[in-house]
C-alpha cells in the first residue's frame, strides 16, 4: 500500500516549511519515545536518529533556501 503524502511543486520557502514541520514531528515521535525507555541501545538509537534528522534539515535549508525557484516534491509512504 503506498500514501501519496506530498506531490506537486512549491514555492521554497512553501518547500521549506512543510519538510521542516515534518522533520519536527518525526524528531518529536522520537524524543516521546526517549521519554518512555529504559533501554540504553533504544535511546542512543533514537539520539543518532534525531541527530541525523538535525543534519539533513540543515542541509535541506541550504540547499532549497538558496533556490528563489519553484521545489518540486514527491513524498510516498510504502506501507508493507
């Protein structure tokens, strides 16, 4: 099964904000997560994600916050 979540092209700074809040609920699923373990290897898995997350949104902005264009996106979810 596959969820058309984000398809069309957007202004960037549309592109940014969008791919932004997703990251931030992602990165929140995550820290909710940390909360409820106890499990060292869970939580430092979560850390390393989260981090990850961090990095990619940084590149992310650079990368569409020096494009003044349109951001052509394509967001599929593959559930199976």
């Amino acid at each position: 099964m596959y969820i058309q979540l984000i398809e069309g092209e957007f202004k960037s700074n549309d592109a940014l904000d969008l791919i932004t809040q997703m990251i931030q609920v992602k990165i929140k699923f995550h820290e909710n997560k940390i909360s409820k373990s106890e499990i060292e290897e869970d939580i430092k898995a979560r850390e390393a994600k989260i981090k990850r997350l961090q990095k990619d949104l940084f590149e992310l902005r650079n990368d569409i916050g020096s494009n003044l264009n349109a951001v052509k996106l394509d967001g599929v979810i593959k559930i199976g």
